[in-house]
C-alpha cells in the first residue's frame, strides 16, 4: 500500500510522511475514524513508506522487498490483533488473530483497506447473535511476538484494529506495554470509537484525526465505476456520508433492501408517535429489536438521514434535499412536523441510541425508550 493508492486524506498521507522524513516516530499511534474513511489504508501506507529502501516523491517505492512483503502482509516484523470470534467455540477455548490472518490478508487486498467491521464479521460467519472481540489472551500473545528481536525491519510494529472491541483485562494489558515499551517497537492502533477507550490509553498515543471523505473524492470514485449519471453520482455520493464502504454497497445496489426497510420503520415510528399510539411504539421497538444490531444502527442512521431532509424541505431549500421516490413522496409531507425546536433533540436522541447499542446495550430496553421520546417531540407539534 502506497500513499498513492490512498482515496482521498491527502493532507493526512502528506502529514505522516513528514513525520516520517524528520525523524519524529511516535511509538504509539492513534488513528481515529467514521466507518469507510480509509484509516487502515494510511496506517498500511505509512508503514510502507517509513521502512522503504527507496522511497522518493514523498511515498514509498513499491518495489523494494520491505514494500512487496508489507504490501501483502507477510514482513515478519509486521503483527495485527483484530476482534474475532467463531461459531461453536469450546469453553475456554482461546480465539486469536493468527487462526484468521488468511482471511484478513484476503479481506484488506480485496477492499484495499476499506471495509467495515460488519463486513469483517460477516467473512468470519458470526451471525447475529456472536461479536467480535480482543480478549486478554491476544494481548499476551502481543507480549510474547515483540519481545523477540526484529527479524528485518528496523521497527517491530504491532497494528491494532478497532481496540474498543477489548475487554477490561486486555485494554489494562495494553495499558502496560504503551507504558514500557520496547526500544523500536511501533503500535498502531485505529478505532472508529475513541470514546471507549480508557483515557490512559489515550494520553499515551499521538491522536490522528482521519476525517470523512469529501464529496467530490466519492464523486469521482462513482464516476470511475462507469456512471455517467451526474444526478445520480451526486445523489449517491451525498447518500454515503464521506463513508467509502457504504458509497460502495450503494453503487453494487446491496443497501436497496435494508434502505427500504429502514424507511418502512421510519415512517411507522413517525405515524405512531403523531397519533400518538404507545402500544403500538412498543410493538414497534419490540420488532425492531429482533434485528441485528448492524441492522439496527442502519436504521438509525438513515433515520438521522431523513429527519435532517426533511428539515431542509421544511426551511424551504428544496433544492438542496437529496431524496427521490417513495422517501421524497412521504418527508415532503412530513417536513411540516420538523422545525427547530424538534430537530437537535430528535438527533440528540437517534445519537443517545447508537451509543447504546453500540454498547451493547439491551436493544428492547434502547429502542422503546427511544420510540416513547420520539413521540414526545413529534406529538407536541399537533
């Protein structure tokens, strides 16, 4: 992976290569992100470049053995730790990174670095009900690979996938190392929820912000799949929300059924809560509960998404909306009922609910609170 194989975050590809070229190598990295933002991708590219034989023009060579090797995941002082888990597991069976590296290594040349940890999970088959995790066995399986000397590399880097996944022991191990570690040793470690993460951890890495792909960067990538459609390059670009893996899944049509579907529980969380019909917004969070929890926080999102256009339509800049067919027929009447004083707290709460469940936390109990103070800001406006 080259700087230049990067989609869009030139100013953070430019940045890490300085930081390279002077010298200043933080044993610790933090690279924080939104879903599809391409921080795996950097973190791959930065190790590239800082241990090039070559490198030239402000990115690696690509060509150099230490690029070919990290380029396909194999350098021998290069370690991953992801979350994992698998059906059927024994107790007290111990689950690692390593029983999966084949299907990490296909996963990130498939994508280039771009997937989500729901498309992660799925590869590895764990249906609704398992989650990925890091448990404390990995994190002395860490202790144990970067005691040994380096085999090539002049670092021993340790890349660490989405750390917000670790339990308590794991996360105070890690604590440990980040605290004593060992001369020329780099970790990486990239989450997209900087907020679960003890603040110890944090004060002991250099923080990175990856921010969201801009539009035209998802523009550009929808029209080099072939669409010559501006209406609709424009349309599916702002639909993805800077996220390379969602603008993906909308260009293959993959997200047209969970689109509908979500918009089917939008507008019957909106009709319940304006007739005001608890029993029926209890029901509803009770059916929305039995879903998974990826498909619950997709729900969310597209609710976020509609509330938001719908309070466009209402300030009257209809130029400005996004929507088309069934969900521009239905908020185009719905818009009247969102204003100012509804807006922020209807966010506010749709926020509350992905902390939640991204939390784990029990989906009947997060969704009925939910449906019951959703109805309190659309109810009040009749």
């Amino acid at each position: 992976m080259r700087f230049a194989d990067i989609i869009g975050n030139g100013s953070v590809a430019k940045a890490l290569a300085s930081m390279a070229d002077s010298g200043r190598v933080a044993h610790a990295m933090l690279l924080y992100e939104n879903e599809g933002s391409g921080a795996l991708a950097l973190a791959m590219a930065y190790l590239q470049y800082l241990n090039c034989a070559n490198r030239h023009n402000g990115d690696s060579c690509g060509e150099c053995p230490s690029c070919r090797k990290i380029a396909a995941l194999a350098h021998p002082d290069l370690h991953f730790v992801f979350p994992v888990n698998k059906q059927g597991k024994k107790s007290g069976e111990v689950v690692r990174s390593d029983d999966f590296i084949e299907d990490w290594r296909e996963i990130v040349e498939s994508t280039g670095g771009y997937f989500s940890a729901q498309e992660w999970f799925d590869r590895l088959d764990l249906g609704k009900t398992l989650k990925g995790m890091i448990s404390a066995k990995e994190t002395d399986e860490i202790i144990r690979k970067l005691s040994f000397k380096s085999f090539e590399a002049e670092y021993k880097t340790m890349i660490i996938w989405l750390p917000e996944t670790m339990n308590e022991e794991a996360a105070n191990k890690i604590l440990k190392i980040l605290e004593e570690p060992w001369d020329k040793t780099l970790f990486i470690l990239i989450t997209e929820r900087a907020d679960r993460l003890l603040q110890t951890i944090l004060s002991r890495t250099q923080e990175v912000a990856v921010p969201r792909l801009q539009p035209e960067v998802l523009e550009s990538v929808v029209r080099e799949s072939g669409e010559s459609d501006e209406a609709k390059v424009r349309n599916i670009a702002r639909l993805a929300n800077g996220d390379l893996c969602e603008l993906r899944r909308l260009m293959a049509g993959a997200m047209d059924d969970v689109r509908h579907e979500s918009f089917e529980m939008f507008c019957a969380l909106m009709r319940f809560s304006y007739n005001d019909r608890h029993l029926e917004l209890i029901t509803w969070a009770e059916e929305l509960a039995q879903l998974t929890r990826e498909q619950q926080l997709s729900f969310l999102r597209h609710s976020a998404r509609l509330l938001r256009e719908s309070y466009v339509m209402h300030a009257g800049a209809m130029n400005a909306t996004y929507l088309w067919g069934e969900e521009a027929a239905f908020c185009n009447k719905f818009a009247p009922y969102i204003n100012s004083r509804n807006i922020e707290p209807l966010i506010g709460e749709i926020e509350m609910a992905m902390a939640q469940i991204g939390q784990n936390g029990n989906p009947k109990i997060v969704f009925t609170h939910f449906a019951l103070a959703v109805s309190k800001y659309i109810a009040r406006l009749q």
